[in-house]
C-alpha cells in the first residue's frame, strides 16, 4: 500500500511538472514574441534553455523593476542578452521594458 501511494504522489508531480511547463512555454512565447524572431521556437532546441533564462529572470526583472533600474542581477543580464540575440527588434527595446515582459510571465 505505501508503495502504491508513493507512486501516485509521484506521478502526480510529474503530471503537474508537465502542466506547467506546457504553460510556461505558451506563455513565454506569447509575452515575448515581440522579441522573438519568426522562427518556431517550439522546435528550436536551444529554445527550451531560452525560456528558462527568461523565467529564471523574474526575480531579478522585479528588483530591477522595483529599484528603478538601480538594481541589476546576472539572471536579468544573461536574459537581455538572450532576447536581444534573438530578435533586432528588440536591440532597441530599454532594458526596462524587456524586464517587464519577463515580469509578466506567468
């Protein structure tokens, strides 16, 4: 019985992990595709590990927010760099507004 529990919690986490991470991606790709180019980045295999630096960033993005931009984390730094190399569009956007892009994901 206890075993059979134990794999219930654990396949639960999975489902759950698996859920999220479907919503993380259609949400990175929403909010920021202004800044991303016009590839499918749902196929990119760099893709994944660009939409963690983004949501990795979100700490740092509402500090940054927060201090007015006095406050500047390596997480934020390394995602302007990752969305500015992605898209020239966004190479003009303040760092300001990529933050609160990244701020809002969800």
């Amino acid at each position: 019985m206890k075993n059979v529990l134990i794999t219930v919690v654990v396949l639960m986490s999975v489902n759950a992990a698996q859920a999220t991470n479907m919503v993380v991606s259609s949400t990175v790709e929403l909010v920021m595709s202004p800044f991303m180019t016009t590839r499918d980045m749902s196929t990119d295999p760099s893709a994944e590990e660009y939409k963690q630096v983004l949501v990795m960033a979100k700490d740092d993005a509402a500090l940054f927010i927060a201090s007015n931009g006095q406050n500047r984390g390596a997480r934020l730094e390394r995602a302007l760099e990752a969305v500015r190399s992605v898209n020239e569009k966004a190479r003009s956007a303040s760092d300001m507004q990529i933050a609160e892009q990244i701020l809002s994901l969800k």
